[in-house]
C-alpha cells in the first residue's frame, strides 16, 4: 500500500485497461489518414479545382 502523500499510479500503456482507449486512437487515426488519402484522389478527378488551388498558394508568396 502507498503511503497518502503520494498520488495513486496511473495505468501503464500495456495495461488492459488502457488497450481500449489506444486502440480507439489507433482506429480514428486510420479512419482520418485513409479519408484525407481519398479526398486528395478524388480531387484529381477535378484538374480545374486544383489548378486554381495551386495558383492560390503560389499567390502567397
């Protein structure tokens, strides 16, 4: 038993109680990496649309 002036040990990462919530992080990442893949393979369909886009960054500098 710890003694009351410390603060109780959190879950280490190869715990099972943190094996959901990483593997929630783990999925949402996939889900976001995979979405942000199709986006940019959609917009390749749109030459115009990114034609215009590149023209706008390049007028930033």
């Amino acid at each position: 038993m710890l003694p009351p002036d410390r603060p109780t040990p959190s879950p280490d990462r190869g715990s099972p109680a943190a094996r959901p919530r990483a593997s929630l992080w783990r999925a949402l990442a996939w889900g976001v990496a995979i979405g942000l893949c199709a986006a940019v393979f959609a917009s390749y369909g749109r030459a115009d649309f990114l034609r215009t886009l590149a023209d706008q960054l390049w007028s930033c500098f």
